[in-house]
C-alpha cells in the first residue's frame, strides 16, 4: 500500500474512537516451518545461516524450544488481491491478522475501540489494557492511504511474527479509520520498508529483529500462491528464502533508492520484444500491499489494447480494464526486462477474476515518472508470478520463477 509523507505528531491523552471522516493528503533440513490456519483468502543466501534456538510462542505463551535459520509464516489469500498473516501482540500476546507491507514502514493496530464507520462488520481485537507490556507514547500519528486513512496514537508493546518477538516495538494504535481494510479479517499492518516510524526516530519491526538479535539475516521472501489452486500455501520468509517455492536461479537488482524497494529494468516486452514498453529504461517498486500493476498511463493503455482488454471504469487514478475470460489462457506473457534478463509474467497471474469478470492487474497512472524514467508499481498479481527476496543488507531485490 501506498503510503502517502504524512505523519502528525501532537500531544494528546488516548481518545475514544470515532467514526468519523479525516481529510488525509493526497537444505531446507534445517528450516523450521510455523503454520496456521489456511484460508481462500550475492550467493550466500543460499547457505543456511548458523543455527540457533529460537524460543517459539503461540498465543498462549507456550514456549517450545527449536533450531533453524529462517522461519515461514503461512499467509492467507483473499480473493488473489490480498495476502495477509497472524502476529501476536502484547502480554499475555494477542493473536492478530496483519498486512506485510514492503511499500511503506509503517507499523499500526486497529484499537478494540476503533469502531470506524457505521457499515463495518468487522470486530478488532487488540485490547491495549489487557498487555501489561503495553506503553502509549502520548503522541498522536495519521496515516494517509490516497482517500483513506487512520489516525490515532502511538504505542508501545511486544510484537511476535513467527515466534519472533520484538520487544518494546513502537507501532500506532488506530483509534479512528476512514475506510482501511473496512470488512476484512485484518487488524493492522507491518510495514517492511525502509523509513523508520515515529517521526524517523525508531526503527520498525523488521529492522529491530535484527537489532535485538532474534533474526540473523536480514532478509525476507514472498512466495504468493494462486486462489482455487493445488499451489503450496503462501508464505512470508524470515531470515532468507525457502527453495521449496521458486524454480531456477534468482535475477537480481541493486536498489536505486534508501527509501524504498526500489529497481531499475531495461524494459517491458511483448511477443519477444516485437512490442516494447519504456524502452529506455524503468523504475519500479515492488509493493506487497497492493493489488495491480500500476504503469504510465500511455504505456497502460497499449498494452491493454494488446491484450485485447478494454476499458470498463475509472477509479481515481486507477484505469481498470476488462479481458474476455475466454480468452486469459491464449494470451501472451508480459516480460519485464531487468539486467538482460526476462521476467515472463503469465496470464495467470496479470489476470484476477472478480465477480464472474476478468480483470487485467495492468492499470496506469498519469505522471508515472521517477529519476526522468517511467515507473512501474509491481504489487500482488507480478509477485504471484515471481518469488520475491528482499535483501536489506546487500541494498538488492530478487525475483525467481515461483512454483504453481
């Protein structure tokens, strides 16, 4: 998800929530996997980081000793727009359903008195006083999300993902929402960029697991599968990556930005090349929060036409555009060209199917540019297609063949 630059910071006491509306700017022997529920919804990586004991905890604080190098949390997929996990917040912990986010850095929870608006049918379960970890910072934040947004205050309190716990992790805690996440099973969002939260003065979850030692690496992976598939269960890998879920070796690219998970391409292709898109290189970020792949507008709209995909609405700044579902599976590969290499994405997964219509994930953006080069938005249906690795420490990003 893309999160706007606004944070405000003020003195306040918690207030109670209320619904109503803000105006927001504009080897895998020594792995050990943790599982939980299913739902519809350089080189050196490669070698297994030393092993460890690494104290395990579920929500009910039951502590099991175990040895690995990198841990997988299973993530539910809703409806191949979305994919998203449990953590434990709090003491005694309190089991929640998050985002990962790799657009942002920003760490909230839903309070259990944010009630939003009137249509939301959702209960949030954090419950602040029952943590006797918990900490309220007295400042307040707000987040913009384009027309969206939640505000509220900042807090404190002991964060666990896969068994992992965060000590005294600052995260806001969302006392009112206009319209995030409304009616779905998600109370919050972990943000797995670079900007540190709190004003730029603390660093998010992700980075204190490597600063309080409870992750070696600082990696992590996405494998996201294919709703309605025999595909394995999509996972969020910590500490490096699972030769379980991609094929073949890794095409890798060096950040090109401190702030985000941010590339340069060669390239976008059809047909091998007989059709080409920001020919003289390309811009792209890699966000796990949101749902299409966004391009220049006039890039967008031919490529659509190639596919034989047509107009069907405006939202916003999103073009949405409709294919004949007849058609999804003669369609040809879109190819995005990074260090002369290709990345095929298949019609499988640059096609969502919603509500009895096909949908290309292909929307454009008026003013797409970055560095004089056109941007590419690479959100949920490119990762689908492509095992993603986040290297933080070698300033790199990674994409294989994902395993369907």
């Amino acid at each position: 998800m893309h999160l706007l630059p606004a944070v405000v910071l003020t003195i306040i006491l918690i207030p109670s929530c209320g619904a109503r509306v803000l105006n927001f700017p504009v080897s895998t022997s020594n792995r050990l996997r943790v599982h939980f529920h299913k739902g519809q919804l350089q080189q050196r990586l490669h070698t297994p980081a030393r092993l460890r004991t690494l104290s395990i905890q579920d929500g009910n604080r039951k502590h099991v000793s175990a040895q690995a190098s990198t841990i997988d949390i299973e993530l539910q997929n809703l409806n191949d727009t979305m994919y998203y996990g449990p953590i434990t917040v709090g003491t005694p912990g309190q089991q929640l359903n998050v985002a990962f986010d790799t657009g942002s850095s920003a760490n909230w929870i839903f309070s259990k008195r944010c009630l939003s608006s009137p249509d939301t049918r959702v209960p949030r379960k954090y419950n602040n006083a029952s943590s006797t970890t918990y900490k309220s910072k007295l400042l307040r934040f707000a987040f913009g999300y384009f027309t969206k947004g939640v505000s509220g205050v900042w807090a404190e309190d002991n964060i666990s993902v896969g068994g992992l716990t965060v000590e005294n992790q600052t995260f806001g805690l969302a006392t009112v929402n206009h319209g995030v996440y409304e009616n779905v099973d998600i109370d919050g969002m972990i943000g797995l960029g670079f900007f540190k939260i709190f004003g730029g003065k603390e660093p998010n979850l992700f980075d204190n697991m490597v600063r309080q030692g409870v992750l070696q690496n600082p990696v992590f992976s996405f494998y996201f599968n294919r709703k309605d598939s025999d595909d394995p269960s999509s996972r969020l890998t910590l500490g490096g990556t699972n030769p379980d879920l991609y094929t073949g070796d890794f095409t890798f690219a060096n950040l090109t930005s401190p702030f985000r998970w941010h590339f340069e391409g060669d390239w976008v292709q059809l047909y091998g090349g007989e059709v080409k898109f920001s020919e003289n290189g390309f811009q792209a970020v890699v966000e796990s929060d949101n749902d299409m792949i966004v391009g220049p507008n006039e890039d967008v709209s031919v490529l659509n036409m190639k596919l034989g995909a047509t107009l069907l609405s405006q939202h916003g700044y999103r073009y949405v555009y409709e294919i004949n579902c007849d058609s999804v599976d003669s369609l040809p590969d879109v190819e995005f060209v990074v260090n002369g290499k290709k990345l095929a994405l298949s019609s499988k997964d640059y096609v969502v199917k919603k509500n009895g219509r096909c949908l290309s994930a292909f929307t454009g953006k008026k003013n797409s540019m970055v560095r004089r080069q056109p941007q590419w938005i690479l959100g949920t249906p490119f990762m689908r297609g492509f095992y993603t690795q986040f290297d933080k420490g070698s300033g790199r990003i990674g994409f294989a063949k994902a395993k369907h």
